[in-house]
C-alpha cells in the first residue's frame, strides 16, 4: 500500500511538469499532502500515540488544507495570472523530470544499505530535484514558493524513512516545515504582493555585482 | 552559566523589542554587551567542559566565539550611533536591536552547541533574526535583499536537514544513533 | 606592577571620552607620562640586569602568561617610552589645529593610550598567544591613528593599505606560532626554544624565516616596505614619528627575539639577513633621493635606515655562527644603538615637517624654500636630526654607524673567501647608502629651508610655538648626548648584547679590541671639533670686528634679477643622480616639447614610483582581478540561478564518487588485461 | 704630532707647485712659490660681503668645512709615528668628518639660492658620493692585508715586498690621486680655471665666499691636497725610520703637487656627465686591490 501511494507521488510529480495553470499546482500539492498523510499513517506505527498524531496533523492540516488554501488565496488577492509561464516548454520539462526520476533510480540502486527503503529514497530524491528544477525554470515567484513547498514534502518522505527509530527527526522536519513556509509566505503575502504588482522575478533582480 | 546567558539574552531580546522607551532600551544593549564579553571570558576559563547536554567549549568553537564576541562590541556601539543618526522610529529602533540581540545570541549558541541538530535549530534561528536585520529599512531593495536571503536560506537549511537524514541512515548502519559531535569524554 | 599599568590605562581611556575635548589632550598627556614612569623604572632595573618576570595564571586556550622584561625588552621599551613620550607632547599641541574634529579626537587619543600599551605589552610578553593579540591591537589602533583625516580619499587608502598589510604580517606570525604549537602544544616562548633545538637546524631556520617574513613586513624591509611609504605621509606628524620611531622597530624587536629563541645555523640566517637588509638600505635610500614629498622622503628613509640596523644584526648573527666573539657583538650593539638613534632623529625630521606642514600646509619640497627665515628654530632641528641620519659626526648616528663598521672589519680577520665577497659589497654598500643619504638629505635641508621662497602662501609662515619645539629639543638634546658621551649608551647595552654572545659581561674600560676602545678617544675627538670650530668662529668675529661687512645681492654672474625662479629646485639637484638611477627605479617624466617660434609657457614635472612595488603588488593585483572579472556574470541577481548553482554542486557532489569509482574498475579492468 | 706639522708645511707649498709647474709646462715664469699663501693672508684681511639672501648656515659653513679638514689631518699618521690620534677604525671617522664637512659646503653654495652655485653643489655631492666606496674598499684592502684597522697600524706594518704588492701599492697611489681630485675638484674631473660657471664643481659653490670665509675654503683646499699626499707618502714610507721616511715624504709630496699640475696642464677635462662613469671606475680599481690582496693572502683556493 505505501508503494502505491509513493509511485501516485511520483505520478503526481510528471502531471506538475506538464500542468498549464497556477491553479493546478496548489491542486498537486493538496494531493502530495493526503499522499503523505497515508504513507505517515501506513509507516510510522511503532512511535508514541501523541507524537503520530502531531504528524498525521501537519500533514491532513497544514500541507492538505491549510498551504493550498493559503496560495489560492495569494493568487487571487495578488492577481496573479492563471499561466504558469515556464522558460522551457512542458515538453522540456516533462523530459527532465523523467531523467530525474531515472536517474534517481539508478543512484539508489547503487546503494548498498539494508537500513534505507530504497522506494522511499527515490520518491525523496526525485520530489527533490524536481522542486529545485522547478524553481529553477519558473518565471513567478509563486511557483518558486510551491517549488520550495514541494522540496519540504521530498524532505518529509526522507524522513519518514527514519522516523520509526528517530521521531525527533520527524519533528524537526515538521519545525522546518512550519516555520519556513510560514517566514516565505508570509513575507510573500505582506510585502511582495504590495510592493511589486507583476509578481515576476526579473523585477526582482536590483541586487547583483555588476 | 550557559543556561543563564541564553536564558537572559532572549529575554533581553523580548524585552527589547516589547518596550519602546530609548533608555531603558540602551540599558538593556549595554547589559546585553557586557553580559556576552563576560560570558566569553566565563567560556574561556572552562575549556573543554561541556553544559547543558549539547553544548561543549571546545577550541574551535571558542575561538568564532571569542572573534564574535570582539566583534559585538563595535557592532553594538556602531548600530547604536547608526540608529541615532537614521532618526528611526521607536518601533523600528525596538525591533532592530532585539534581533541583532537575537542573533547574536543564537550564533553564539550555534558555536558552542554539540549536537547537529541543536546547530541547526539555532542557525534557523539565525536566519530568522538575520532576515528581520535584512529588512530594517523596508524599501523595495530591502525587501529583495530579504526574499532572497529567505528563499536561498530556506532551502539550504533543508538541505542541511537532508544531510542530518542521511547522517542518522548511516549511523544506523553502523548501529548508533547518537548525533552529537564528540563525546564529552574524549575531549 | 601590571594592574596598575592596566589601570592607568582603563582610566585614562574613561576619563578621555568624559572629558571635554580640551582635556582630552592633557589626560593622554598624563596618562602616557605614568605609563612610561613606570614602566621606566622597571626597564631601567631590566638593564642593569634584574629582569623583572612575573607569570599570569591563563586559561587552559592560551596556557599561564609569562611576562617577562629582561634587558632586551628593556632596551625597547626605554626606546618607545621616550619616543612616544616626545611624540605625546609634540602631538598635544600640533593637534591643538584639529580642535573641532571632537570625535576624531577621542578616537585619537584613546588609540594613542592603546598604542603605546600594546607597544610595551609585545616587548614583554613571553606567550604567542598573548603576544599576537597585542600585535593586532597595535595594528588596529595605528590604524585609527593613522587615518585621522580620514576625510581625505588618500588617507584612508593609505591607511588601508598599512591595515591589509599588518594582517598579511599578522599571518606569518601566526603561521610560525601555529607550527610551533602544534608540534610542541604550547604558545610560550621557551616551546619555541624548545622545538628549534629538538627539531633539526632547517626546520629552525624554516621557523625563523617564517617569523622574519611577518617582523620584516612591520619593519620594513624590501621588498615588504610598500606600506611604509604611504602610511607615513598620510599621518598626522607625530604618529609619522611615533610610527617610524617605534613602530618599524617592533619588527626588529621581533626579529631580535625570534633570534634569541630560536637555535639555529646564525651563519645561513646572518646572510640572508645581511643581503635582504643591504638591499633594503641601498633602494631605500635610492628612493628617498628622488622625492618631492617631504614625508615621503622621510617615510623612504626609514626603509633605509632599518636596512642599516639589518647590517647589524646580519653581522651579530654571522659572528655567533663563526664564534668571532667581537663580531657578534659590535653587530648587536650597533644595531641596538642604531634602533635608538633612529627613534630619536626619525620622530625629530617628522616633528619638523609637521611644522613646515602646519605652517604652509604643503610637503611639497619644490614649493617650499627659505623658511629658515621665518622658522629658524624649527629649521635648525632638521639640520641637526639631518646630520645624524647622514652618520655625520659628531652626532649619534654617526656612532651607530661606526660600531657597525667596526664590525664588518672585525669580520674581515676569520673570512672566507665567500664572506670576504660579502665584506667587500656590505662596505660599498653601507658607504654607498651613507653617500646617497647625504645627497638626499643636503637636497632637503637646502631647498625647503634655504634659499628664497618659491611659492606665495596664503597665511604668513611663522616659528611654531615654544611648546611644540620642546619635545624636539629634549630629542636633540638626547641626541647629541649620545653623540658625545656613547660610552654610557655602549655600557647600558653589555646586558642586553650579553643575551645574544653569552659572554662574560664585557666592561669598556678594560677592552683594547676594535671599535668599542676607539669610542674613548671618538669623544675627546669631537670634543676637540667642537672647540675647533668654536675656536674658528671666534677669530672670525675679532677679524670681522673692524672690517667691513656688507650685504649685498647673489652674485648672478653679472646677471641678477630676482633669484626666486633661477633658483636649484629639487629635481635639478638630484637631476644627475636620477639620471643614473634611471634603469633602476622607475621616474616618469611629463614634459612638453617647445615647438613654436615664441614658446608659451611649458610645464615640466616628475613622477617616481616604486618599482619593486609595481612588479611585486600592482602587477599581480592587475591580473587577479582581471581573472576574477572573468566570474562577474555569476552575481547577476537572478534568484534562479543561485539556486542552479546549487543543484549543479549537489548533483556533482552526489555524481563524483560513482564517477571515480566507474573510473576506478575501468582502470582495474585494464590492469588486468 | 710630527704628521700633522709635516701636513701644515707642505699645505703651505702644496699649491704654489703646482701653479708652479702649471706654469713651466706653459712656458712661463709664474708666480712665487709662496703665492697662493699670501694670497689667503690677504683675503683673512679683508672685509665680507653677504648676500641677502643667506642665512646663518651660509656663515657658519666654511668655519665647519675647515674645522673638518682639520680634524681628519689629525689622524693622519707619519709613517713610523702616529697622528695625534690613532685608534681602531679611525678612516671611518676621517672620511665622515670630511662628509660633515661637504655637507656644510653643499648647503652654504644652496644657501645663496644662486642657481650656478646649487649646480655645483649637486655635483659635489654626487660626486664625492661615488668617490667614498672606492676609498672604504681601498682601506678595506689593506686592513685585510695587515690585519689592522687604524692608518697607523696598516701604514706601520704594511711592508711593500714582493712585486705584486708593489703593484698594490701603485694602484692605491693612483686611486687616492684620483680621489684627491676629486675632492679638491681639479683635473679630470674639474677645471678650476675654466672661469665658465656652468662647468666648475667647487669653484662655483663658493662664488659668494669672501673675505675671510673665502681665506678659510682655499685654506681647506691646501690642508686636503697635503692630506692626501700624506696619505699616498704613508704607503712608501711606513716602515722606515725617520731619517729617510722625512726626504722621502717631502719628495712624494713634491711629486704629487707636480702630477697634479701637469695633468692639469696636459690632459683635458671630461665631460661633465662622464665623472660619475670615471668615479665609479674607481671603485671597480680598489675592487682589482682587494682582489690582489686576497691573492697574496692566498685566499684563492
């Protein structure tokens, strides 16, 4: 059962790379949250009652509900445009991400370690790279912050990885969670929004060498 | 004594950054400042000794900490006639010193500390005052200088975490799982 | 006595930022004359040989602190205890113009405290640690002396330039403290001892080399000396005299130190001494010949004279190695005297530039002229800390220079065919700097004080007041004490040379060897010259009685307008020189060429620039940072892209070790074909 | 003592010779050989003239310059007998206090801002530069060679033996005459009679002395050229006795006095900007010295 959720995650990756509107994103990153709330709730069965339900909560609450809820709100009140305005075409994109996940596979195929889930370990990576690569392809700030987002949930399957023998990493990583799409968000709600109207990150290049 | 200066330059910080009249604010830098040179002497004269469980005097360690330290003073007293002459208002004034406060405190923190995940909650910590400072004169050069400092912190903090994962898988193949940097004993 | 040195300190420092800003001075003032009484009193019991030592319970970091002032640091601190006290009088009133600069002040004087402090802290710590904190405070509060004009770019330019290279000399130092602690484990100085006579001589001589490299920067040696000539300048007048008075020595204590710490071959060490310091004596002072700054001049011969005070030591140390007893010590003592003599005629060429500069507000030499006139007293110092600089008797240059020439010709009894090469070249060049600097310095004297004034100023140029020449006259006064009265000075320093020759204590009453008899009957000698010319003077003045003496014009031959722009200007007074330095150093000439029929009016001038300082750092900084544009584009501000780089390094950081060991079976596989 | 009243005396005919032999080797009869003498006794005579632009130093430097020559006398020796001083490295004390002395000439010929004079300054001084390492090599040479640091001790027991010393000693002879040249500014290096302001060395530097002062400077003149003489003597004559070090003195005396007159008579001046070139060789002569010395010492190996 959590393969099967693991492999929708990395489905839900591919339909990300080729999805047209903003609004889809937030969509994706909805599904990724209930995707994580069941791995969380099939995976971590050995740690204390009250520390599980802290987990099952971030993830049902915070990443489900809350975050999607919150950026579809962003989108509206700051106006942004429905388009997801790419530097590479999907097509592009939708290669890359592939490779990605290939390549993951083959890297983590070369490793020898009975401790790690190698499933687990792929899904992380991959969510990984792709977030990156998503920040590093996209043209609006708001997607950078849902790339951001999507590296959190790759983080948070990594971590479940080890969550059984280290809850505490588990809550660490739910602290990082927190705290920084709180911080990113925050400061994008307040001040960007307001300060520069089309929220597109060539207005945001003053500071530089030269 | 740790435990005390942590304790009492967060709270300097809170107190800071809750009051709003300029005396009592200057009083409470100037305590601040004199609260982490005797700390640093305090440290100095317990080398290798570790308190509090995760945090450890060790020679690196003492060393950032006592360049910290001799850098606070100027930094301090710089911000101050900085301040004064920017003509800021009481709320900004409040808020600039209680993150500087902030930060320098959970560097000094982050230095001593001897436990990867400690050092990454406080260099969090870090970030969060640091941006704050980043953003002291919130115009639109400011306010990128911010997103941009956030945004790269952010995920490099997340890496960072990524590594403390693979660090715990790891150390559970060679069958510990204790992240501390060296144990009290062999220092 | 360390707290309530540390006290009086503390609470000078307190007392300058609550005092008004004309008491500041006066509580500098004062805070300097405790500091230098006491400290006096101990250095003086040092000399006469009960070292004061005392060792400070540390932390477990830097280990207990032993201070300790045996002769050595004695010596030192005498030295910068009247250098800088002259300097803080001098300074009290020259800096009376700044008054309203208030923070500046403050700044200033509390520096000036801190200064002086880690000046005696470095001359008698025994622990590295301690040693090099004291090395970066004095560095750092230089600094703040330095740029006290920092309104003016060049000054501050100048003043980060001695900053980045005090921070370069502060590396060495501690790349020679670090090796000795992490073979030993310990920062006190017997560790170093301790290691050089375990380790094996090259590893000494590495360690010595090493510790030369960071002294030799402070000090200023060639080709480490292109600080020196912009710091000095830049300056106010007295921290240019408290600077190459002092300061520069502390490279030299340095060195000094290293060399009775370390147990190595004294014979490699003394060459390579002895050749960088006849190098720097003779480009020093081929440089200083050529300027027209008169602070600059200065500023080129300290290079100059710390390569004569190198001769000395490059001589001590050869003698310890070939065990030629009188060698090592003349060296030593004239090398020890010569730190002396420079402080004192050094800071008092600065005090008077400071008051040529405060009175016409230029150091322009082509500008300047005639002011004996007007500032005779002031005029007549320079001549005399002139005259010492040149080694002319009977001054106490001449001394120094003499006990060093003792030495080389003491050297020439157990020479190698080698070391005779070396005698020969160190003659030719120590008399070769002696020549130049009379050249350079009778240039000086005559065209900024002799002759008619070549420029219209603004304000009249009067004698500067009685307070400020005050510590310029206790200067000349010590000066021509030494001059005439050396052997007490020879004597004070049998303590302090005894470190360095483990001799039985020498007493120069009894010893017929070398210079050091000669210096009994120097004294008579110039005695007698003093007489001789006083003698001359008086016939002069029964002659004159009652015979005619006139005044009248130049004789111009036959032709005498007024003399002002005929007149010897600098340049053309070392024009000859210039010429035959030309390949050597590097003098650009800007000058028009007269085409018309009625030429209009032409300019001319002259430029020098340091050479060594055009290939050694211009050069390799041109390059550097035409290498490192070629990265500009990295920095464009585009957030993207920061994090491109990011994922380019993880995924590089994940890919190589699979890459090398794909690489690896490949090369495996091959093998075993 | 016997040196330096040997040094007056023959200053006093020193320069009435060569005018002397000037004079024959032109084909006239010239003045007495007590000329020039007289000459500095009328002139301490007379009145002065200051210019208005001098200040102190310029009346003060010749009484220095004298002073100075006179000291450097002292300790000259005579070959078996000392000078009134003698001590170890006591050249170094006679080359700087001839250095104290030019220093004060060079900033007197400044200090009347007179533009010839200031030429003529910056000549001696470049000049006079060149001319020192030359003179510290060629003492270095024989300290080595005896083992002594005084002119004394080195002149006392330098004996002149085998043929390489002889050629030592020629070769010393000739560099201290060209030094004496040059210090006393004569042929090649300066032409005292030129009467061209632009060319002279010396003479130009004092063109504002007179009276007195100006007694005292040709005075100088007299004392170095005996001075130098002396020292060239005391290479022949420093182990003989008195009987004959005394005519032998005199002669080399003589004989110099007449070298210098009949290269000023026979032999051109060189250009002003050759000196340095000519001075400079003059070192790389005492350098042949040392190395001759090292020879006899059989350093070589």
């Amino acid at each position: 059962m959590t393969n099967v959720l693991l492999i929708i995650f990395i489905i839900s990756l591919l339909y990300v790379s080729i999805a047209n509107r903003i609004i889809t994103y937030v969509r994706v990153l909805a599904l990724q949250g209930v995707i994580l709330f069941g791995v969380t709730f099939l995976q971590l069965k050995d740690i204390q009652t009250w520390n599980l339900v802290l987990i099952l909560l971030e993830t049902v609450v915070f990443k489900a509900v809350a975050v999607p809820m919150f950026l579809g709100y962003l989108i509206k009140r700051n106006k942004i445009t429905r388009e997801t305005e790419p530097y590479l075409p999907h097509f592009i994109s939708l290669i890359i991400i592939t490779m990605i996940v290939v390549i993951t596979i083959l890297l983590a195929n070369s490793i020898q370690d009975t401790h790690l889930d190698k499933i687990f370990f792929i899904v992380s990576l991959s969510t990984l790279f792709t977030g990156l690569y998503f920040i590093a392809s996209r043209k609006k700030i708001i997607t950078h912050v849902m790339g951001y987002l999507m590296i959190e949930n790759g983080v948070f399957v990594l971590s479940l990885a080890v969550g059984n023998e280290m809850p505490n990493l588990v809550n660490l990583g739910i602290m990082l969670d927190v705290f920084a799409s709180v911080l990113i968000l925050g400061i994008f709600l307040n001040k960007i929004g307001d300060v520069f109207k089309a929220v597109d990150v060539d207005q945001l290049s003053n500071l530089k060498d030269y | 004594m740790t435990g005390i200066y942590l304790i009492s330059a967060f709270v300097i910080a809170g107190l800071i950054f809750a009051n709003r009249n300029s005396l009592i604010n200057n009083i409470l830098i100037v305590i601040f400042g004199i609260l982490q040179t005797a700390f640093t002497i305090y440290s100095c004269y317990h080398y290798k000794s570790t308190v509090l469980e995760y945090f450890t005097f060790d020679s690196l360690g003492l060393l950032l900490l006592m360049t910290l330290s001799v850098i606070t003073i100027p930094a301090l007293l710089h911000s101050y006639l900085y301040i004064k002459r920017h003509d800021e208002t009481p709320s900004s004034r409040a808020i600039y010193f209680a993150a500087l406060i902030f930060l320098i405190a959970s560097i000094t923190a982050a230095y001593l500390a001897n436990h990867i995940a400690v050092i990454w909650i406080f260099t969090e910590m870090t970030t969060l005052s640091a941006s704050m400072l980043i953003y002291h004169h919130r115009n639109k050069l400011a306010l990128e200088g911010t997103w941009k400092y956030v945004f790269i912190c952010a995920i490099s903090i997340t890496f960072v975490f990524i590594g403390i994962l693979f660090l715990s898988l790891s150390l559970q193949h060679a069958g510990s799982n204790d992240l501390s940097f060296c144990k009290p004993d062999a220092l | 006595m360390i707290n309530i040195l540390i006290a009086i300190l503390i609470a000078s420092v307190i007392a300058i930022l609550s005092v008004n800003v004309k008491a500041k001075g006066i509580v500098t003032l004062s805070g300097v004359i405790l500091i230098a009484l006491i400290s006096s009193i101990v250095a003086v019991k040092a000399l006469l040989g009960h070292s004061y030592g005392i060792l400070l319970s540390g932390p477990a970091l830097f280990g207990n602190v032993m201070v300790n002032i045996d002769p050595l640091s004695a010596w030192f601190i005498l030295t910068i205890n009247f250098t800088i006290l002259t300097g803080a009088i001098y300074g009290f009133n020259y800096m009376r113009k700044y008054i309203e600069m208030k923070s500046e002040l403050t700044l200033h004087c509390i520096a000036y405290l801190l200064a002086y402090f880690a000046l005696l802290g470095i001359c008698s710590v025994q622990n590295g640690f301690i040693f090099l904190l004291f090395w970066e405070l004095m560095a750092l509060s230089l600094f703040i002396l330095v740029i006290f004009e920092h309104d003016k770019p060049e000054t501050l330019r100048a003043g980060l330039n001695y900053l980045v290279q005090s921070h370069i000399s502060i590396v060495f130092l501690m790349l020679g403290f670090i090796y000795v602690v992490y073979k030993t484990g310990s920062y006190s100085f017997e560790a170093i001892s301790d290691f050089s006579s375990q380790q094996s001589t090259l590893a000494g001589t590495t360690l010595f080399l090493c510790f030369f490299i960071g002294f030799a920067i402070k000090a200023g040696f060639v080709p480490f000396h292109t600080w020196l000539p912009y710091a000095h300048p830049a300056a106010p007048s007295h921290i240019s005299g408290i600077m190459s008075g002092v300061v520069i020595k502390i490279g030299i204590y340095g060195i000094l130190r290293m060399l009775l710490l370390i147990k190595t071959d004294y014979t490699t060490i003394g060459f390579i001494i002895l050749f960088i310091s006849l190098i720097t004596g003779i480009y020093g002072v081929m440089l200083a010949t050529i300027q027209h700054d008169l602070k600059k001049l200065l500023a080129y011969h300290s290079v100059e004279n710390i390569g004569i005070i190198g001769i000395g030591i490059g001589l001590g140390c050869i003698g310890l190695g070939a065990t030629n007893k009188w060698m090592a010590i003349l060296g030593f003592t004239g090398a020890l005297l010569h730190t002396l003599n420079h402080s004192l005629f050094k800071s008092l060429l600065f005090f008077s530039a400071g008051n040529v500069l405060q009175a016409t507000h230029t150091v322009n030499i082509e500008r300047l002229g005639g002011i004996i006139k007007r500032m005779p007293q002031t005029s007549l110092l320079f001549l005399v800390a002139a005259l010492a600089i040149c080694g002319l008797p009977p001054l106490n240059g001449f001394i120094s220079e003499f006990l060093i020439f003792g030495g080389l010709y003491n050297w020439l009894y157990s020479a190698s065919l080698l070391s005779l090469i070396a005698i020969v070249f160190s003659l030719g060049g120590l008399v070769l700097i002696g020549g130049l600097a009379l050249l350079c310095f009778t240039k000086a004297f005559s065209v900024v004080f002799l002759g008619n004034q070549r420029s219209t100023f603004n304000s009249e140029i009067n004698e500067t007041g009685f307070w400020q020449l005050i510590p310029m006259y206790m200067t000349v006064i010590f000066m021509m004490f030494i001059g005439l009265f050396p052997s007490i000075f020879i004597n004070a320093l049998q303590i302090p040379v005894n470190q360095f020759t483990h001799d039985v204590v020498f007493n120069l009453n009894l010893i017929k060897v070398g210079a050091l008899d000669s210096l009994k009957t120097l004294n008579w000698l110039f005695l007698g010259f003093i007489l001789l010319v006083l003698l001359i003077l008086w016939l002069r003045k029964i002659q004159s009685r009652k015979k005619l003496i006139e005044r009248g014009l130049t004789w111009g031959c036959g032709y005498s307008p007024s003399g002002v722009k005929l007149q010897y200007t600098a340049n053309s007074f070392v024009r000859s020189y210039s010429k035959l330095a030309k390949p050597i150093l590097d003098i650009e000439k800007k000058e028009v060429e007269v085409v018309e029929v009625f030429p209009s009016g032409k300019h001319y001038e002259t430029h020098s620039y340091d050479k060594i300082e055009r290939i050694l750092i211009d050069k390799p900084i041109r390059y550097m940072s035409r290498f490192a544009e070629l990265f500009l584009f990295l920095q464009n501000g585009q957030l993207q892209q920061y994090i491109l780089y990011g994922i380019i390094f993880i995924t590089s950081i994940i890919c190589l070790p699979l890459i090398i060991s794909k690489i690896l079976s490949i090369l495996h596989f091959l093998n075993n074909l | 003592m016997l040196s330096i009243i040997l040094i007056l005396f023959s200053s006093i005919f020193f320069a009435g010779f060569i005018l002397r032999t000037k004079s024959i080797a032109s084909g006239r009869k010239g003045p007495g050989i007590m000329q020039p003498v007289k000459d500095v006794i009328r002139l301490f005579k007379k009145g002065t003239i200051y210019s208005e632009t001098t200040s102190i130093i310029f009346r003060i430097g010749p009484v220095i310059y004298f002073s100075s020559v006179l000291m450097a006398c002292m300790v000259i020796p005579f070959g078996p007998y000392k000078g009134i001083v003698s001590f170890d490295g006591d050249f170094v004390f006679f080359a700087y206090i001839l250095a104290l002395g030019k220093f004060f000439s060079i900033i007197s010929a400044m200090d009347t801002g007179s533009s010839f004079e200031g030429m003529g300054a910056s000549r001696e001084a470049l000049f006079s530069m060149f001319a020192e390492p030359a003179f510290f090599i060629l003492i270095g040479s024989f300290a080595l060679l005896t083992g002594n640091t005084s002119f004394f001790d080195i002149f006392s027991t330098l004996h002149l033996g085998s043929s390489i010393t002889y050629t030592l000693g020629g070769l010393a002879a000739f560099v201290l005459v060209m030094i004496a040249m040059i210090e006393n500014s004569r042929m090649p290096v300066d032409d005292p009679k030129t009467h061209l302001e632009l060319t002279m060395i010396h003479e130009v530097m004092v063109l504002d002395n007179s009276g007195f002062d100006l007694g005292l400077i040709l005075t100088a003149g007299y004392l170095k050229f005996a001075m130098y003489g002396a020292i060239i003597a005391d290479f022949f004559i420093g182990g003989l006795s008195v009987s004959f070090a005394l005519p032998l003195f005199l002669f080399i005396q003589l004989l110099f006095a007449v070298t210098v007159g009949l290269i000023e008579s026979f032999m051109a001046r060189f250009r002003m900007n050759h000196n340095p070139q000519f001075i400079l060789a003059l070192s790389s002569v005492s350098f042949l010295i040392f190395l001759g010395v090292l020879l006899v010492l059989e350093k070589f190996l």
